[in-house]
C-alpha cells in the first residue's frame, strides 16, 4: 500500500495492534493502528498514506467494536 507501517516498523511495536480493513472483494482499503495502552485509534491509512472515501466509516467501526478488540488481546 506504499505506506510506511513496515517501514518504520509500527507492527513491532508491543503496545500496537495492526489491522487491515479491506473491500468485500477482499481489495485492502486502510491500514489501522490501534493503541492497547489506550485502545484507540492511532492512525488509519490508505494507499500512501491517503485517506479513502471509506475513512470514518472504517474508524467508527473499529471504536464501535473496541470491547472486542480489548478481549482478543
């Protein structure tokens, strides 16, 4: 997606959660960041960093779903 979650290494980090919200073709749209000290979004990033047309709606859905995300992990 020519963004920079691998680059700077954001999947290593111990304290991040790394999502990838996708198309119901299966066709990645953003990446996510979310934060397990706070569980919050950090940042959610398209196709070099951009925003896509589905931006807040991929951010709603992943603080609507957060208390799932707080008992997966």
């Amino acid at each position: 997606m020519h963004h920079c979650v691998y680059g700077n290494g954001y999947y290593k980090r111990d304290d991040s959660l790394i999502l990838s919200a996708k198309d119901n073709d299966g066709k990645r749209l953003e990446t996510i960041e979310v934060s397990l000290k706070t569980f919050k979004v950090v940042q959610s990033r398209g196709v070099c960093n951009s925003n896509t047309d589905k931006h807040d709606e991929i951010v709603r859905l992943v603080n609507d779903n957060i208390n799932l995300i707080k008992t997966a992990v």
